[in-house]
C-alpha cells in the first residue's frame, strides 16, 4: 500500500509498505480521506509540535474517514486513551497521560491507504455525510469542546481571534449555544469572509491588534464574555485578553509555533479571568455527527482544496501557504 512518511523537515516520502492487519480489538480500515491540520503543519515545518520530536519517519495525519473491510462508512477518533488511569475513569479520556494518537510521537497516522485502529474509535456514516464532511468531524469536536468548557448562555457576546477551520468551527458552536453577538478577527482576507458567512456578526481583517474603538463599535458598547483563541499567536493572545470583560474567560484553543503563550498578569488579575486551555475533545463524535447529517453545522464549505495521495507535498505546499481553508487528501484518483 502507499504510504506518506515525514522524514524531516518538509521532507515526505511516498513508501511502498504491507497491509497491516488487525490486533485485538482492532479493524483494518480502509483511509479514503485525510485533512490536514494545523498540527501537521508543525509536525512538517519542524519536525515536532510542543515538547513532541520526529524520532523516526512518522505518518501524519489525524483528522479521517474510511471503510471497514465490511464496507462500513465510518469517521474515526484518532485519540487512543488508556481506559485504566484516573483521568479516563473521571471522563477525561483526552488529559490521559499514556494517550496514543494518530499522527503524533510513535503513532503512525492516516496518510495511508490502509491502517488498524481500535474498533470502539469508529462512529458510522451516514449516506448523507460525505467523506469530506466525515473528515471534518474531527475539528468539529475540538470546537464543540472548546464551546462545552466555555459554558456559553444564551445572550453571552462571544470573540473567536483566528478563524481558521477551528476558529469557524467555534463559531457556529457558539451559535448554537446561544451566542448572541459573534466578534471574529484574523489576518487573512478569505478567512474573515468566511467568518462573516458563517455566523459572526462582525469580522475583522487585522494587521494588529483589535482596537478599543472597535470593539465598542461592534459590541454595541460591551465587552466579551469569552474569548476564544483559535490562533496559536501572541497577538491573538493579546487581543483575546484585552477584549474580554472583567469576569469573563479566555479559552486558548490554539498552538503556539514556540510552544509559548504569554500574558500581561496584572491585566488578568484586574480583571479576574478565568483561563482555560483546550486539550484535543471528548465524547464528541455523536454530536458532531449529528449536528452536520441536520445541517446545523456547514463543514463542507471549509474544505476548498483536495489532492490525491501522490500530491501530499503539494497539498501541504499549500496548507503552508494558508491557502484557501482547510486542504483534504483523497486515497482514490478521482477526488470529490
């Protein structure tokens, strides 16, 4: 089968390598499409991501669908927890410190044809979900996560800094949550187009940092409820915690490239904040699934490029380029 190893930076290699077969537990998957994350884009610009380092060729890829060798369409959960420590026994599968997921450290990912997961970590398709829409169900739980620690009422004013497939993501959450005024900023013009058409009232392009003017303007006079930083940068960080209202929260959702994220503490002090910082996403496949199968959330609009296996380096020539949204690879030759 092939298969796309990371051998270095931005060094991928097309391999020729055995079917796998299945462990306990396990079904044989057949990968028929793979998105690429921002993570990954780590993984590929620096060999790593975090305290994590590239110690051997790795397949990346995290976000994907398939068939089962039954045929089965079906999404599939890359996290791999325990099930034993106490974190997954209190319903925190996603803070499991022996985790194994796809695309990361030792564990080979999706950017293959064929691969064994655990069979309790795939969630069926139904017909009217297509694979591009299986394979963002993924993001969409780190969204839903994200908006679930946030515990959003109805009524609250919301900031999403950074409106990457994430950041658009969280705002349809919010929505749904009973958001009732969306402010969205990032630094790319097709990004804050997307915004807007997906559900934030206003959207900023920025080439700094968002203005007390404009906030007020349009806030209608008020501050943020939660702030939600879908970035992975400092000015993101910066503008999320200067805009949020005393009391409020700020949720960092992002990955910073120096595995650093700073803030002013008088600043969060003066306004008691409440931080919090988004790990992966829990229990969330059902829902997603649910959410897009009746169209309560657009995931298909986010996907504006498609490659084939053979064209990895060009896809991620791409999703480096901040191209478009969100760049999927199909394992068929003929891409949706």
């Amino acid at each position: 089968m092939k298969t796309v190893r990371l051998h270095g930076i931005q060094d991928l290699r097309i391999h020729d390598e055995p079917l796998p077969s299945a462990g306990a537990g396990e079904e044989v998957i057949h990968v028929t499409a793979v998105g690429l994350c921002g993570s990954d884009l780590h993984w590929y610009g620096r060999q790593g991501i975090g305290d994590a380092s590239l110690t051997r060729p790795l397949v990346l890829g995290h976000e994907f669908c398939g068939r089962t060798a039954e045929g089965v369409r079906v999404a599939v959960d890359p996290a791999l927890p325990c099930h034993q420590c106490d974190y997954c026994r209190r319903g925190h599968p996603n803070l499991c410190p022996q985790v194994r997921f796809a695309g990361h450290g030792e564990v080979d990912g999706a950017m293959r044809e064929y691969l064994a997961w655990d069979a309790n970590c795939l969630y069926p398709l139904p017909d009217s979900i297509s694979d591009d829409e299986g394979v963002m169900l993924e993001p969409l739980g780190v969204a839903l996560h994200a908006v679930d620690l946030a515990h959003l009422q109805p009524g609250m004013t919301v900031g999403v800094f950074g409106c990457g497939p994430i950041g658009l993501l969280i705002i349809q959450a919010a929505r749904i949550a009973g958001a009732i005024n969306v402010i969205a900023t990032d630094l790319l013009p097709q990004r804050v187009e997307a915004a807007r058409s997906l559900g934030a009232d206003q959207a900023f392009l920025i080439n700094g940092n968002l203005s007390a003017a404009e906030l007020h303007d349009a806030t209608n006079g008020s501050s943020l409820d939660v702030a939600f930083e879908a970035a992975g940068t400092q000015a993101a960080v910066d503008d999320a915690f200067q805009t949020v209202a005393p009391g409020g929260k700020v949720m960092l959702v992002g990955i910073p490239e120096d595995d650093r994220t700073s803030f002013s503490a008088s600043l969060a002090r003066r306004k008691g904040l409440t931080i919090k910082l988004v790990r992966r996403m829990k229990h969330t496949y059902p829902r997603a699934i649910d959410l897009v199968q009746k169209g309560w959330v657009d995931v298909r609009s986010l996907v504006t490029h498609r490659y084939r296996l053979d064209q990895a380096e060009q896809a991620f020539q791409t999703a480096s380029r901040r191209e478009g949204l969100k760049v999927i690879i199909h394992m068929d030759e003929n891409t949706e």
